[in-house]
C-alpha cells in the first residue's frame, strides 16, 4: 500500500513537473507562428476563402478531431467522462472547421470507444451529408475503423460506398498535388482500416494512406516532444505520398486514479499553438499535416487554417 502511495505521488510530481515546463515554454517562447493571427471569416466555409482553385491538398493543414463521434457515448456521468473526446457533434464540428474525423466502428455498425458504445455509425453519415449539403468547397478526410478488439462490420465498404456516393474522392497519388476544384464533385478521403476483412471498395483508401505514430501517455510535455521526434522522420508534405496525423492529447493511463478524459487531456490541450510555432523554430512546419485534438474547438481549428493561409501565401 505505503509502495502505490509512493507511486502516485512521484507521479503527480511528474505531470506537475511536465505541465509547467509547457507553462514556462508558451511563457519564454510564445505561439507565434506565420497566420497565427488570422481567424476565417467563415468557419463552416473556410476552404471556400483560401481560393479552391489554387489551394493544394498538400497544402492544408487539416484540423481534426480524435475521437471524434464520442459525444454520446456510454451513460452520462457514469461511463461517458471515461471515453468522452469530443463535446460537439460530428456536424458542429465539422461546422466550426474540421475537416479529419476519426470513427471508430464495432460489428453491429454502433460507433465505439473500447467496450463503451455511441450511437449508429448512420448518425455520423447523415452529419457528413447534412454538411456537405450546406457547403460547396470544403473537402473533408474521414478516417473509419474497426476499434480495437472488436470484429468488423460485415460488408462495411459497400456500406460506406453506398452512404457516401458520389461525395467520395477516389484513392489516386496524384489527390495530394491537386487543387480542391480538381476534385470536386468529390468531398470526401475514406480510409476505411478493417482489422480482418480484406479493405475492398473501389472508391476507398487504403490505411497506408494515413498514419500516424500514437504515444499512449499522461504525460503532456512527453507527449508534446515524441510528437516532435516523430514529426521529424516524416518529410515535407509537398514530397509526401500519404496523409500523416500529430495528434495533440493526452490519453489516461489504468494505473492511475485520473480515468476521465477530459481532466487529463487538458495538460496538452492550451498547448497546440505551442506546439505549432515550436514547428516553425524547430523547421519542421514543412511536415505538418493533420493537426488532431480532443475537445475541438475555434482556436484550434483558427491555428490550423492559419497556417494554411501562410503556406498557400508562400509564408511557411
């Protein structure tokens, strides 16, 4: 018993020790970066400003969200603070500026989070098509899973490709040196990640087209600096052939007594500015991409298309 005490307190040590070395960087270093000051005119439609007819794929950096149908899941105040990552909607989220979605699936199509379910992965479709049918020009990356220990959905991919239709972008390398007009009608990158079934469907991704390198830790100033690690061995997106997630969270860990989502992903969570202009010091902000949070909400996604702005502006 005297030995776990010991434990938990060395580890609150730590996460205060961690916080306050981002606290002290944001301090020293600030969150400047190239359109760190710019805030769309239109969130709902801020690819529509940035010129649809000059922006580039790999040009964008994608705000997105982790977790991202989880709103409803499990029973409130019992389960759902344990694997809550989002408190909007798929379709506000997509309305205040995501535009990456990450939804995870189990064999009855419900929308999961572990062993705690959500709704219908049906609801997450009618948000997409609700929103692509109030916007003309934003092109989202949907991201659909089979979660971890579960089987996969039975006939998935002629699922999705029937819900999605004709919003759906085709997998083809040469997207990414493409300007959003050249892909429309199409709105939509699925990449569909089954864990068995084979991943068919003529108008899906494959998962090699969106990695990413996910550290399963509290510790925020951790998690900030192995993403930079990381970030390091991609190249530069204009040399890029996939699509390549940073996510900014901080995950609870069994060991220790914080089990809810959001306290805990809080310690990293002011700090995705910071992190952002840490990427303009460090010259890594050629390799930014997909920019993914919990708890989305406007600033973040004003960093991201900030950042955008910039790159399409010959700024970074």
């Amino acid at each position: 018993m005297g030995a776990e005490i010991s434990k938990q307190i060395e580890r609150r040590k730590a996460i205060a020790r961690e916080k306050k070395i981002l606290a002290d960087m944001l301090s020293g270093q600030g969150s400047e970066f190239p359109g760190s000051d710019y805030v769309p005119p239109d969130r709902a439609n801020w690819m529509s400003f940035l010129n649809p007819d000059e922006i580039k794929i790999n040009q964008i950096v994608w705000p997105g969200t982790h977790d991202s149908a989880t709103n409803d899941i499990g029973i409130p105040l019992l389960t759902r603070p344990l694997a809550k990552c989002q408190s909007l909607s798929v379709y506000q989220q997509l309305r205040i500026g995501a535009r990456v979605l990450d939804i995870r699936v189990q064999q009855d199509r419900l929308v999961c989070h572990g062993i705690l379910v959500s709704y219908s992965v049906d609801v997450v479709f009618d948000d997409i098509k609700r929103f692509l049918n109030e916007t003309c020009f934003e092109i989202m990356i949907l991201e659909m899973r089979t979660e971890f220990g579960h089987k996969d959905p039975p006939d998935m991919a002629e699922y999705i490709e029937q819900q999605l239709g004709n919003y759906l972008i085709p997998q083809d390398d040469q997207v990414f040196s493409k300007t959003i007009s050249e892909l429309l009608p199409g709105r939509v990158i699925c990449v569909w990640k089954p864990r068995e079934a084979k991943a068919a469907g003529s108008r899906l991704w494959s998962s090699c087209y969106l990695t990413d390198d996910w550290t399963d830790t509290d510790l925020p100033w951790t998690k900030f600096e192995t993403n930079i690690k990381y970030l390091r061995m991609q190249q530069p997106v204009v040399e890029r052939r996939h699509f390549y997630r940073v996510e900014n969270t901080a995950t609870p860990q069994p060991d220790n007594p914080i089990v809810c989502v959001k306290p805990v992903t809080d310690r990293i969570h002011p700090y995705s500015r910071l992190f952002m202009s840490q990427c303009f010091v460090r010259g890594l902000v050629d390799r930014l991409q997909i920019f993914s949070t919990d708890f989305i909400d406007e600033d973040f996604v004003d960093a991201c298309v900030g950042l955008t702005t910039a790159r399409v502006q010959g700024k970074a």
